[in-house]
C-alpha cells in the first residue's frame, strides 16, 4: 500500500466494508489487486501515475451516488473520471476512490428540440457521433477522445466558440450528485447558484452524472482551414489572422500553432522539421453548400503568403473533430499552462516565436486562441466562467515522449509561461492548468471576480471540501 494513502484506505479497500459496498453498486468495483487495475488507473497524460485504493465503474446515478457516500462516510479522497484526459492528472488519485463514468455513455438528442442529453462518461466523439446523424452539433473542444464532462465544467474552447459560445454557455442542465449523496437538477429553473457555478467553476460541486445541451444546426459536409507558414512570417500571419477575426462576421474561430513540422506521412518530405505558424479553423455553417462557403469565408486564412503547405480540404464535421487527435496520443507525456493576453503587441509575437523555437520537444506548441464573438456577449457575471473579454489566450503545450526528457520540458512551459506572464493582465483558462504550483492565487485569476462567490457555493454544496482533486475553491468559512 502507498504510504501516502489516507489513514482508513487499506481498510476501506479490502474485507467487509468494500465488499458491501461492491455488491452495492451496479457496476464493478475494481481493486489492486484485479488484473485490470492497472490499465484501469491510467490515464491520457502519461506523467500521472497515482494508484487509488478503489476504482467505482459506474453504470448510472445510483453508482456514483453510492460511490460518494461511500468516499465520504470512510474519509477517502475522491477522484471523478469522466473521460480521463485533463492533462493535470485529477481523475485520479492516490489511495482513495475514482468515480469512474467512463462506461456512461449514453446520449438522447431531440433534433426537433435542439437539444442534447450525454451522460458524464462520453468523449467529444459520442457526442458528435450522436448529433451529426441529424447535421446538428454542441460546441465542443477540438481533441476528440476528451470528455465532455471536465471539458464543460471549466469553459469549453473549441471550433465554434465564436460562432456559438462555449460548451457551458450551452448547458442547459444537467444532473449533479452533491457531497450529501443528493441527485439535483441544476438549471435556470431549479437549483440555480448550482447550475451558475458549474458553468465554468470546475468539479467543486459535485459529480456531474449528465448534461443536456443546446443543439445548433452545423455540417455535415464542413471545410477544414489547416494551412502552415514559415515561422519568420509569424508577425505577418498572426496580424492577418487578427484583422480577419476583426473584419468578418463570427463564422470562424482560428486557432494559431507555432511549432514545428512533424515528420509525418501527411507533411510533405521537403518540409519535415520545419519551424511553422499555423492557421487553422473550421467553418461552422450548416446544410449542402456549407462547405463550399465555408472555403470562401476561410480563403483569406490561406492567402497570407507562399505557405510551407496546405491541407485545407472539405471534409465531414466529425473528421474535422478529429483531425488533430493524432498529435495528443495516450501515453505521451504532456504538462499545458496558459496566458491571457489583451493585445498582440510586436514584442508578445517576438517572445513567442523565440520561445516555440527553443523547445526541446519537436512535438512541443506554442497555440494562439483568438476568442470574442458569442462567447465574449456573455455577461463576467452570468456564468462562472470568467476573463471572457480578453481577446487572446496563449496555450503552452509540452508535449513529449521519453521519461528522461521530462524535467526540460517542464522547465521550458514554466519559463515560457513566467515570461508571457509579462503581457498578460491576469487570468489563465483552467482547462490547461498545469498542475496548478501557482496556488490560489492563479485560482482567483482564472475565477476572476467571480471567486468569493463560488466559494459561497461551494460552502453550500461541498463545506467538507470533498470534491477537492480539482482546481479547488475552498469553501467560505462559517457557512
């Protein structure tokens, strides 16, 4: 047994008390000592490795319900898996117990409604898989084996965000089970500072077990912007990229990668380890001719320069999803911080290409999210998510391969991100957090003003701090 496992998890984890509690649940209860714990415990970001007590797989409500008194009433910590790929490593934990939805996947979508139901274990792909057979969608990331779960919970960023807001400006409710062993309803209607909170403020609340979504009309047939340029026309391309997203309507949201080319069938040979900017965005219409008006509206994403090259192609809203699941393997090792920024000045452009040049992973990425449209006509106050008005956030992936290779390419995300730090005014995006070294007070920036209320919440909700393997608020005291 680890010795950092809590006083009480051996016991909790063998004999009579887990027993009991295996044969309450519909689900198995997976142990150590099971030969399929330890694929079990793995997870996407292959730097976690932690060993819990216990692994709940649920088969519904009453499991996770089940599952929480079960954590609470023995003092284990707990961990919620949805669909494993947080690239901080929360979904599991050491000695306690994971809450794993991962075999919750069902969905019901009423395309006369628009809208979505998916419970808490589903991937981006489930979803889409289950909207597109009526040529609808729900704004979602741009990986699609990430859950939807952890996704929506801390904002949800993807090809649609201009066009359509965020997942969780999406939500139109969902099932939470609470610290208590309660099954709610949060929406507009009914537990309302619940519902608030979840859109933005994270796991603190409670294991959410299902989510039901707006649906808007997109694809099937879409086109797929993925051009690159070379990296000394970085300025040139990041300036045309921001008078685009300034001058048309909000029919795209690029997304900006410098990096490198990978050596890859898909690259041409001439071109291979090449260092790039990246322009890439998906037009979001819907119906016969989108696509091919979706290549006129992203024409100018293309015509910057000469490009290295050029993979735009028209292709089904689902492939687009998944057209970059390639570069984010399970396995690999990777550690993500994040910058808001409130301009692209000359000298941001020129610190950010020097610092995607030196990193040591060819893998490695330095993204430009250029937000506004929907998501920024939310009010900082109608939602928890906040920093919605700051019109660039910078993402620093470390990405790589060999163990031995790791303590560099933390050093270069953590001296990349104190260096970005320098232009932006405050505010991370908590889906890439790293591991969160900074404390609370990178916490209170990525709430912004919206902390002291969720922590009112969370006392609420969570005064035991239960639901606390996450980007944690702690609870207002004496509530």
């Amino acid at each position: 047994m680890n010795e950092d496992y809590p006083r009480g998890a051996e016991t909790a984890s063998s004999g009579p008390i887990s027993d009991d509690f295996a044969a309450r649940l519909h689900g198995r209860l997976i142990r150590p000592q099971d030969p399929d714990y330890e694929p079990t415990r793995a997870l996407w970001n292959g730097m976690i490795d932690r060993r819990p007590a216990l692994v709940a797989r649920c088969r519904g409500d009453d499991d996770v319900v089940a599952s929480v008194n079960f954590a609470r009433d023995n003092g284990l910590p707990l961990a919620v898996r949805g669909g494993g790929h947080g690239v901080a490593g929360q979904a599991v934990c050491d000695g306690g117990l994971v809450v794993d939805l991962s075999e919750m996947t069902d969905t019901d979508i009423d395309p006369d409604g628009l809208t979505g139901r998916a419970q808490g274990g589903c991937t981006l792909a489930d979803l889409d898989r289950a909207t597109q057979r009526y040529g609808l969608a729900a704004p979602m990331g741009v990986v699609s084996a990430t859950g939807i779960a952890g996704l929506t919970l801390s904002g949800g960023m993807g090809w649609l965000r201009r066009k359509y807001g965020l997942s969780c400006d999406n939500l139109v409710s969902a099932s939470v089970v609470t610290a208590d062993g309660r099954l709610l309803t949060a929406s507009e209607n009914e537990n309302e500072d619940l519902f608030w909170a979840i859109r933005g403020g994270g796991g603190n609340f409670g294991v959410v077990t299902s989510f039901d979504y707006r649906l808007h009309p997109v694809g099937p047939r879409v086109f797929l912007c993925n051009v690159y340029y070379p990296l000394e026309r970085a300025a040139e391309v990041l300036r045309a990229c921001e008078r685009y997203v300034a001058e048309v309507p909000e029919e795209a949201a690029p997304l900006a990668v410098v990096g490198r080319i990978p050596r890859a069938e898909a690259f041409p040979a001439a071109v291979h380890g090449e260092p790039f900017v990246a322009l890439l965005a998906v037009s979001p219409g819907a119906g016969g001719a989108a696509a091919e008006e979706g290549e006129r509206a992203l024409r100018p994403l293309r015509e910057v320069t000469e490009p290295l090259c050029d993979l735009s192609e028209v292709t089904g809203y689902t492939e687009a999803q998944q057209f970059l699941d390639e570069d984010y393997p399970d396995g690999r090792l990777y550690y993500w911080k994040s910058v808001n920024a409130p301009e692209l000045s000359d000298k941001l452009i020129e610190r950010l290409t020097e610092h995607a040049a030196a990193a040591p992973s060819p893998d490695s990425t330095i993204d430009v999210w250029y937000q506004g449209g929907a998501m920024a006509r939310v009010g900082e106050q109608e939602t928890a998510f906040a920093n919605r008005d700051v019109p660039y956030l910078f993402g620093i992936e470390g990405n790589w391969d060999r163990e031995g290779d790791s303590e560099r390419n933390v050093a270069w995300v953590r001296d990349t991100f104190a260096d970005l730090r320098h232009f932006s005014t405050g505010g991370v995006y908590l889906n890439f957090p790293g591991f969160l070294e900074e404390g609370e007070q990178l916490l209170r920036e990525g709430y912004g003003g919206n902390y002291e209320r969720l922590s009112a919440v969370k006392a609420k909700y969570d005064p035991g701090n239960l639901f606390r393997l996450n980007a944690n608020i702690q609870p207002t005291q004496g509530n």
